[in-house]
C-alpha cells in the first residue's frame, strides 16, 4: 500500500521541483542558484532539466499556472512556509489529475 505523501514524495515532488527549476534557469538563474532557492543539489537541477527525474505527462493551465506563481515566489525568496503552501497546492493539482480524487494530505483539510 502506497500513502498519500509517500506517493507525492516519489512522484509528485520531483515533478514539481523540476518544473520549478525549469522556470528558474528560464528567468536568467544559473543551475547553481536555482539548486540553492530549492534546497537542492545542482546535480539534481541538472538532472530535472535533463529530463532525468520528475518527467510526468500531467500539465494542466492550472499546474502550469501554479508553477509560475511558484516560480516567481522562489525568485523573490519565498519563506519555508509558502514554498510548503506552493508545493502542497501543486501536488494536490497532480494527484486530482492523475487520479481523478481530491489529494488526502493534511493541508488539503478544511478546519
């Protein structure tokens, strides 16, 4: 049995990051600089843009649209907590895609 976020770590995340990376190099950031706003290594942004890891076919206008907010809060320094706001949005857009079900993860919760 696959959980929810286990799920979102193996294919969700790397999905996200490389489309954020992607985004990143094309605003004039180097591989470098992309790899230390993610808190990641170059080699995985290279890796990402290489189309090594995090390949899915999912790319709805509203993920896309989601990963340029995201790219853009990245750019401009996006604090811990809205870079797990921006992840959690965009996994949660992948895994209603894929699956057709509302993600199952704890932010997806209403109080």
């Amino acid at each position: 049995m696959i959980f929810p976020c286990e799920k979102a770590v193996w294919y969700n995340l790397p999905q996200i990051r490389a489309d954020i990376a992607s985004g990143l190099v094309k605003t004039g950031m180097t591989q470098s600089q992309a790899a230390k706003k993610l808190g990641v290594t170059p080699a995985a942004v290279s890796q990402y843009l290489n189309k090594k890891r995090g390949q899915q076919d999912v790319k709805s206008k509203a993920y896309l649209e989601e990963i340029g907010i995201a790219v853009e809060k990245v750019r401009d320094g996006a604090t811990a907590e809205e870079l797990q706001s921006i992840v959690c949005k965009c996994c949660q857009i992948i895994t209603a895609e894929t699956t057709g079900e509302d993600s199952q993860c704890k932010d997806n919760e209403t109080e």
